[in-house]
C-alpha cells in the first residue's frame, strides 16, 4: 500500500463508512483509528460488519502525537472538535481531510451561524473546500481538505449548472429529505426506531447550520449573492439525501431537454455525477459515491425543478473524503470507490 | 344502528379503512361491502385485522340493485368508475360519499387532467366538494359529496388561510412525500416493499392530477386564480402524508407568531385539524382523522412556509369521507373518528 | 366518568399508550399522569399525537402522596421501581395495575431471575397475575394486578391449549420476534434507527428474564413443571410480537384440524384471542387488544406448531392493563379497548 | 477480462445483483443479459443504480444459440424453465452455474417437493451442489453447478459442524426469517411495502420446499438421515436471513465455549464464513458475500441454538454464484466479493 492513514472518530457511522471503503481502497492502507468514547473496543464489536477486514483493529483514544507521520488522516469529529484537533497536526500530517464544519465555512461565516467563536482562523485557508466536481483547483491548490456536508452536496450539485449558466434567479428553495443516520450514532431520541419509523417531519425550519454552505457554495459558482430557503426532513430510511428544489428562470427558452443537456455537458468529466432523465430515487445511490440528478422547466408556473440523491455515507461524507483524498494524492478520483448503488 | 352503510370496492385500503372506522361508529351499520376482484372472498381473508367485527362478512361481486335503498353509499373505486356506477344510484340511496376523482372537479376539468371524456356530467352538480373544512356550507346545500384526494387535503388545509387571509401571493409550491398505500393495493412494481423500502423518491414531476385539485379549491378560498406547483415523493412508510408549501408574502408585518395565531382563528372551529407550534411528524395523525399543520414566516428570505401532516388513508381517504357522512345525516362531525394518533 | 386515573411513568411508551386508549374509555378518565423524567414537559410535546384529547396536560413528578385516593393507578415503571412505590399506595387507591416484573412472579423467582433481593415480598401476593383468560379466578379475587410481559402474553397464549389438555410434553421452545418499542422510549444504541432498521437479529440467548413469567405460567396452566427456552429477535417494526412456539406431542391422534378445534373451544370466552386458521401477521393486530393465534401439527416430523401474533404496546402492555381494569372495576373486559388492527 | 459472462434472468433481484458484483470483478465481463419480460428495457431503466457501469447495456429475449461460446452462464430463472433451457447448453458453454432449483436436488427429490416431473433427469449428475464450504470436492469434479436457495444456505452452515462432528441428534428445527426479495420482483400482493412493512408473518407452515435441500444437505453432512422442521417468517427489510436453529445433544460435556471452538475450526479455511461469539444481525452480511454464525449450549434445556445471518441476495444466491464460478474457472474464491457488510 502506497499511503498510511487514521481514522479519527472511527466509531461514528462516517467513520465506520470509511473503514469499510478504504478496507477496498488499492493503495490507502488504515493504520490507526481512534474514537474517545470508545476507546479499547474491537471495531468488529461495533461493526461486526468490518470483521472480515479488521479483525484485530481496536479504537483507539485520540492522540494527536499518533497521528503525527501519517500520510493521510481523515478525521470524523462533531463540529468544534477539528479546531483543538488539526492545527497542531497540519505541519506533521501528509493530508487532513475534515468532516467538520470548522474549516467548510469561513470562520466568521462559522461563528456567525454555529453561534460560537473560531478558534483557529490563521489556518483556514490551507484548507480547500472538497466538492471535488466544483473545486477541482482549489484541491489541486491545497494540502488539505475540509470535506462537504451531507445536504449541501445534493443541493448543490443538484443547482451548480443552473446558477453557473445564470439559467435561474439567485434565489433557491431547497426542499430535502434525510435519512436517519445523518444524526450520526449519537443517542437522541428523535434518533430511536420507534420514533423515526413510518414517519416523516420537518426540523431546524429556517435555520438549518447547512444553509451557509449552500449559499457559499451556489454564490461562488454563480458568481453573485444566492439566497437559499433550505428545509430538512427526516424520513425512515437509514441512509440517503434526496433534494428537490426550486428555482425561478432568469432566462427564456428554458425547455427539460435543454437543461439536461447543459447537466450532462456541465457534469461530463464527473464520474461522480450521474445525470439522469427520470427522478432516480435515493436507492440507487445506496451505498456508492456518487450523485443522480434530473432537472424539469415547468412552463405553466415557470419554475425549475432540480433534484439530486445521493447516499449521505458515502458521496455525502466517506466516500466523499476519499474522492478528495484521491486527487490530494494525484490519484484517479474514484480510486477504491464503488459507483454502483446496491438496488433493490 | 341509525344508517345502513354499504361500502363499494371495499377490498382495497380506503375500502378496508372504511370498514374499521365504521365498525366503531354508534350510528352506522356495514350491511353490504362489494369488491369485484375479490367477490366471494372473506373481509377476514384479506384483512384478519377486521375479523373481531367482520367474521361473517363477504366482499360481494358489484352491483347497484343491491346498493339501492341504503342510507349512505361509500363508493372507494378507480377514477372514471363513479360515472357509470353513481348518476343511476343517486336518486335510490340516501347519500353517496364518492373518492373517486370523478366528481370532486368541474367535468371539463376533470377532462383536461385525467385525458377522457367525463360521461356524467349533468349529475356532477349534485355533488358537494367534501373537504368539511372549507366546504361546509356546500356540504348543507347537497345530498351528495366528492370526497377529496389525499395530497389535496393536506395542501389545501395547509395553505387556505395564507390565501384567504390574502397574506400570501397567489403562488404556491407544494412539495409532498406519501407512504406507499395512497398508491393502493393494486400490484405496481414501484409498491413492492424491495423497491420502496430505504428509498425516496420524487414522481409525477409537474403533472400530477391532484394538482386541479388544489388550484380549484384555493382559487376558491382566495378569490382569485392560484397556481400550484406541486412535486410527490414516495417514501418507505405505508400511511402518512407531509406537505411543505411555499409561498411569497402579499403584504407585510408578518411574522411566524402573528401566522400560527392567524391558523388557530381560522382553524378554532375544525376539531379535525390541531394547529401546532412545532412540526408534527405523519406518525401525530396515525390512525386518525386530523391534520396537523403549522406555518413559518422566515424574514431573510421573505418566504411562508406551511406545513401539514395527516394520515392519507384517514384524514386523506376513509375518515373524511364518514367526516361528511357524519354532516350528510345531521351528525357531530367527529361521531365514531378517532382523533389521536397511535404514537409510537 | 366513572372512574379516576391516575398513569405513572406516563412519558414512556406504554404510559402514552395507556394516555391514548384511556382517552377513548366512557368510564375511566386519566386526571394525573407522572414521568419524573419529563415532568413539567406538555404531554403534547413528547406525543403531538395525543394534542387533542390531552391539550392541557402536563407530566407530573412522581408523588404518592397525588395518586391516594385515586380509583385506579397504572403503574408503567422500569423493574425495581415498583416495589419502592406501590407497596404504600395499595391500601389507598382503589386498584393498582402494574406492569412492572415485581409482582409478576414470586419474589424467590424474582429474585433469582432479576438478580436484584425483592423488597416487598409481603405485598406479593396483593396482586393477581393479570393475563385475564388464563387468570380470571385470581383477578376475580384480588384487588391490584400485576400485568404479564409482552413476551410472555404471546407465548403463553399461544401454548395454554396445548399443555392445558396434555397434548403436548413439557417442553417448549419459543422463538419470537419483537418490534422496537418493545425496548422503551430509553436511549439505547441498539434502538435506533439505523442501527434497527434493515436488520434481524437474536439477543438475550438462553437467559432473557421473560422465560420465567413463561414456565410460571405454563407450569400452572399445566399442572405439571414445563420448560422454555425462549429465543428473542429484534426486527425492524415499531409494533409487534410474533411468537412460533414448538414441542413434541404427548398424544396420538393429533391433527391440526383438531387441534384448531380445541383452541377454538379453548378461547371460545375471550374476546381478545382470535384464533385462525392461517397465521396472522403481527400487522393484523396494531394498536388493538387481540391475539391472533393458529396451531398446526406436523405428522413428519412429530411436532406441533403454534403461532401467536399481538401488538406489544397494547394487549402486550397497555390494552392488557385496561382489560384487567375493566374486571377489577367489574366492567366488561373490553370496554374502551379496540379489537380491530389497523392494515395496512 | 479472461471470461466473458451472460447473465439469464438478469431483470430479477439475484440477477441485478449479479450485475453489479460482476461489475466489479477483475476477470469477468458481462457481456449479455437477457429478461423476456423486460426485454428491449435499457438495464439502467430498471435499475439506476447500475448505470455507471451499464450505461448501454439492455436487456435481450433469451434466446440459446446467443448463449453459446461464452464461458460462465449464470442463471436465474424460476424453477422449471432451467430444465428446458440448459440441457441443451451445457456442453457448449463453458460452464453454467444455475439458481434454479431443478438440478439442486436429485430429480426424484425434486419432483416429490416440486409437485412436477423433472424432464431433464439424464443431466443432473453433471451439476455440482454449489454450496462451496461444504461441496468444494464436488464442485471441483463437475463443470456446472446448481446454487443453493438462500434458506438453505443459512441453515446449512449453521448446522454442519453440529452434524458433522455428530454433537447434536438427527433431528432439527429450523425457525428463520426473511427479507422481502427473497419473494423476488414479481408482483404478490404479499410483497407489497403496504402488506409486508411493519408487519411479521409466518408462511410456508411445515412445507416450504427449501426443507428439502437441507435434509439432504445436512443428511450428507451427518452421514445419517436428518430431519428439518423449517418455519419460514417474512420480515419487513428488503435482504436478510436469520436462521435461529435448535437441536438436542447427542453427546456430553457440550458448552458454548466448546461449539464456538469447533465451529471456528470447522470454517478455519473459509473466507466468507465469519464465526461470531456474539450474534450478528443481518445487517452485518448487507450487500456481503458472507454468513454470519454463532452457536450456543443451554444446559438448563439440553439444547444446541446454532444461529446465522447472511445476505439472501448476496451469499444466499448472486455472491454464492460468484464464489462457485470462481472456482470453476480457477480463481480464489472471493475473487471480486465484498465481505463486508454496508453498516450502518
């Protein structure tokens, strides 16, 4: 194996995900995963699934100086964390590539919609945003990688070709839905079974933390201020993102088949992205790093309609970090990662 | 027993529905079900859940001779069926509560939406609209009632009192999710559990017929044209349904408090739908004959947001329509309807 | 209303099940309802679903002193918790239903069982067992019950007829499968979703506690000591027990048409079993106070086969106190409690 | 790729799932794929998932002669149509592995459980059973092979070491449970999400047809006659098998330590079977070509539980494909496999 890396918060679901595609990854080897709250325990007694490719590795507690030499480290922590965590290892460390918000966001950005100080600004701009179809140079650029969030990654890729074509107004009305495991393996009760099952509602109304990453990211690639009106829903499935949104037409002549076709010329050398004529569901995703999406122009009420899914595991978290940590490398971008969802 | 109740196409799951709630109203007694493609079966066969009230009872082949004399029709049959069976049962029934979509859209409508002619229009007049709510008065000035379609329900309760109010413009995106039995109990490969299962997915982009439905009764409640755009998603829960409505503000000054006071007024006098300052989850209305519904005004990006939860095989199908039943005769409208959810 | 109420450990599931069914009982009205855990919260908030019977009501402390003089407690509290509270509350209330295991079994059995001395040995045997078709003569002749586990409810009914008339030998092995809820409201990592969902499997190997309350009461229905290895599962349901019990005939002659006879005769009494023909899915129960079960005898092998369905929360929890109330109070057992599943 | 690959059937679940596994296989190819009753439908309409490596392909009418000169056929037919199809082709391919039940089981084995002559007796020695753990010898003397069904995968190799090293008594019973695509993706009402979700059922009583394969797959093991009571349940998740399985001792000085020894010896050579002390739920396999087993002793009971979970369509029928084949050709067995399972 070419590359040495640590998983940090190995324990989590986006941990595990990662233990899991890297366990196929030809050239990244894991030699390290740590998880504070579960330090000592055998990745196989949480995840009996990893057995056959971990069966010794045990969580380790975090230690930053056992990072240190690594060629690759991918940390899972909730957001605040990376702050205490990275700056001290960015020098030591061949590539961070970091699952928090802390360095998604710039840290005013940050401050302002996690309510809370940044603590580490001098070192956000050695991180590059990790949409990798969007941000290819900033990657090529950087060192490190502060990966995206789950939602942010269907909405925008979903609107990127509409805002980048100036095709709508700088306005978006992301409607989406989530699996559960987007909370994470933390305990809360809207997380429990009996309350997510044969269920669906709204939360975070107006105020979703993901808002700001949609806006960042959709202003950059439209090239003036876009405004999202994002609400999350929490449906019974275990993974998957699916986002429909909603956008009026800055421009006449709109048609479906038009906008497909700028969908599968904007997204022609993203193998991550699949373009779609008809809605896939989130299923087809399940599992695999990748993005399906589809675009309609309703003429009646003159709206456009982008929709994506995409599993929020993989293209939206681990998969996602290893795509970026592919091309950190010099990597082909999909290097150990499967493009396949597992249907039914 | 006050009213003998036949239940046509009663083999299917607002038919089976009907059967339940109505095994436990005081007043109204099954005496007939029919169901063509299970003619001769037991109710208890198809559903052993209604065996304690049903252990006798036999789906009959259909036929209107037998249905003639009754106090109460409940027809549950695929659209187009109700104009060949009810024009000729109207004058020979007490009341007919028909769920097709045949009569609950004026014919040339009707025509327009579903791509036939309409064969029956000249009796379409002896139809109330039966969405109780917003239709009492036309419910006392007729025998007969069209009970509406399930995702109409929820987005028009969500959004009638931003429209009538005139709070909002006359614009409205409507995007919904539905559990898997508001497709029925016909064999659809999209119904299979394998393929609905750990899925979302979005369908009927920008055509769905129940789209007439909601711009006739909003433009009613408003006064003047509404345009909706409307986009169904199917998730993996078999009841439910959760609407989330969008819309621009027609005047000012508004906020979420002035609005959910604005929906407990409009409301206070509907036992059937509960206002509610959070977002209910569909699992609130489980089993039950009620909305819930609450409302947002998000300053920053000057949109309204309304959102309403019921139970599409309830609130949305078999409870509304004893709902207007219960009018039809002279009964309180909530005589034999549960109103609490079974939650968890 | 007849009867004062009062419900503790109200904020668990089965004390919001009981809040849900007691709200449809024309002779009990709940007037307190405690969780010390949520006390001070609105019922409404942790169960938007029972807003409309319950607008005003509040969790409650726990506090004896408020439920003396109440007509009947039910007492829905983690093991343990029941021998400190109600042993001072029996002479003053007017009848105590508890669900807890601390009077379900005798105190040697408990304790042997529960690993934990009994506390209140000298109150045992205040309290019947409250499986009320095996039990009637017991609750006939005590004033305060002990309601059974959910588990046990399914495989004691389903095994009753069979050493009830020796048919069988003394051994019984008792593979079941659970819902979720069956685990409580309680944060536990293997209760949530995404730990549950698309996933079977088996737990409490060979020492799950409920075996116990099996072999006391097959022993006694028996009349001779009868042995059970009982095999929980977890599935992914919110609802739903379903028990397949096994043991090898004692008998000649067997068949399963006369062995579907002698349940049939065996039940002919109870209201609440439903004995079948074809085995009912747990579905065929939701949110009602039945057991389904059927019977079959294997000539091939030698082996009879019995099957029983319930949904937990209610005749596996809730429903069964209420049934057990009802002939405390000297009501019909089933006042107040459906009998019909809700299906789909 | 060395080999060239059809796939018949391909439409169905086992053979969607053969073409997302072959996808990733460094030595084979797909190179057709037939489905009478989809024939003409691009693969990817079906299943959008498979796109990313699909993109082109589509499903052909079988026809034999296109069938002819490739090197592996895998197989998934309804039982019956391998009969007629592959007598005629095995001497021109270079080797068939069929899913079908026709050549699982002697002809005369199989026309007694199957209900039908079996028309191509002449051919069924030159199939192999193709359960590799326990058939290695034989699929190493044969060129074609017949897979095993998916129960009797999970029970087979629950049982073996218990039968083979004569601990337990000749006598079985096999109480299991199964996800919704072991159904299949033909339309059954009980296949259904609204029927099968939220619901466990019990099906098959006392005759399911799988019973067969494991009397002679564990009569083989045993060196004696055994005798398998086999309960099928249907669980609400689309894959999954859990085998709980019980047997009486036919030795002394059984414990559990002991069995989980002997079982980890018996499988010490076997890559895709994975001994657990704990027992692993069913979403440990998921999208896994593996099995799951752990086994107990209870000495209050004097009895042997012998539990394992797998992936029915993976291990329990496109994997198991795979491994065969990869034997047949020459290959590792895991050759192109994942082994861990997609968790959460």
């Amino acid at each position: 194996m070419a590359y040495r890396a640590g998983v940090v918060g190995g324990s989590g679901y986006a941990g595990a995900e990662l233990l899991r595609l890297l366990a196929g990854h030809p050239e990244i080897e894991v030699v390290q995963v740590t998880a504070d709250s579960n330090a000592g325990a055998a990745v196989g007694d949480l995840y009996p699934s990893l057995l056959p490719a971990y069966e010794r590795l045990q969580f380790s507690p975090l230690d930053a100086a056992d990072l240190a030499g690594l060629d690759l480290v991918f940390a899972t922590m909730p957001h605040g964390a990376s702050q205490a965590l990275l700056p001290g290892l960015l020098d030591h460390v061949g590539h961070a590539i970091d699952l928090g918000a802390d360095f998604r966001l710039p840290p005013d950005v940050y401050s302002r919609w996690y309510g809370e100080p940044h603590t580490a600004p001098e070192v956000a701009d050695r991180f590059a945003y990790g949409l990798v179809e969007l941000y290819r140079d900033e990657i090529a650029s950087h060192t490190h990688v502060a990966s995206p969030g789950c939602y942010p990654t269907a909405v925008n890729l979903a609107c990127a070709p509409l805002l980048a074509l100036e095709l709508v107004e700088p306005r978006v009305i992301a409607d989406a839905v989530s699996g559960v495991s987007g909370a994470g393996r933390g305990l809360k009760t809207t997380s429990l079974f009996s309350e997510a099952n044969e269920n669906v509602s709204a939360y975070g109304l107006l105020t979703h933390r993901h808002t700001a990453e949609m806006e960042l990211v959709l202003t950059k690639v439209a090239g003036q201020p876009v405004q999202v009106l994002f609400t999350p829903h929490l449906v019974p499935t275990t993974r998957g993102i699916l986002a429909t949104c909603y956008a009026r037409p800055a421009t006449t002549g709109l048609s479906t088949a038009r906008l497909l076709e700028h969908y599968r010329e904007f997204y022609e050398n993203d193998p991550c992205v699949v373009v779609v004529d008809e809605p896939s569901g989130t299923k087809a995703t399940y599992g695999a790093n990748v993005v399906h999406v589809t675009v309609r122009f309703d003429a009646r009420t003159e709206t456009v309609v982008a929709i994506a899914a995409e599993d929020n595991l993989v293209k939206g978290a681990a998969g996602q970090m290893i795509q970026a940590a592919n091309l950190l490398v010099g990597l082909p971008e999909t290097t150990g990662l499967p493009l396949l969802g597992i249907q039914p």
